[in-house]
C-alpha cells in the first residue's frame, strides 16, 4: 500500500482537503497517509483536518471507507465512527507494518 508523507508538515493545512482529492484521482484501491499524531500538542491539527476532509469526502461517495492506524488497539461497538470500515477493510491491513501507528490513516477507494 503506497504510503503518502507529505501530510505530515509538508502541506499546510488549509491545503490538505485539496490534496487527498488530488490523491483519490489517482489511486485506485487503497492508500495511506503519514500525519502528525500530536505527541506535543495532545493533538495533531494536521491529522484533524483530514479526518475532517476524509468525512466529506466518504459522505460525498468520494472514498469508500478510512480509519487510523490506532484503531487495531480499540474495541469498536457498532455506534461507534470507525465500527463498520474496520469490520469491511480490517483484514486488508491487518499485516501491515503501521497498522497501529497513531500518525497514519488507512483510506479505501
């Protein structure tokens, strides 16, 4: 799966939605994309503002499904936001090296 760092400082943040547009034209199955996972801030602004894209951009049928690495640790209820693109997509990265990494989001086309 082809891993995208630029989200990770390189784009500044009023950028990022355009961005992963950019990317969802090209790629064809799945990515996914190395952000700031906020161990100074408690939380990453630019991480925030893909998820943020990352809603619209599933609910405008833009993307299939996307969750974080750090989901492999949660236990996940069915009301819960990531429930059912972890239980469809789970099994597609369940070997992957960063499954589990805070700073990387998982995106299915």
């Amino acid at each position: 799966m082809k891993t995208y760092k630029e989200f990770h400082g390189e784009v500044p943040i009023t950028e990022i939605g355009k961005r992963l547009r950019e990317i969802v034209r090209t790629e064809k199955k799945n990515f996914k994309i190395l952000t700031g996972y906020g161990s100074t801030t408690i939380y990453s602004k630019s991480k925030q503002a893909a998820i943020t894209s990352l809603i619209k951009m599933k609910k405008d049928g833009l993307i299939k499904a996307f969750f974080p690495g750090e989901v492999k640790y949660k236990t996940l209820y069915p009301n819960d936001n990531y429930y059912d693109d972890k239980m469809n997509y789970g099994n597609l990265v369940k070997n992957d090296p960063d499954y589990g990494n805070e700073g990387i989001i998982f995106i299915f086309v």
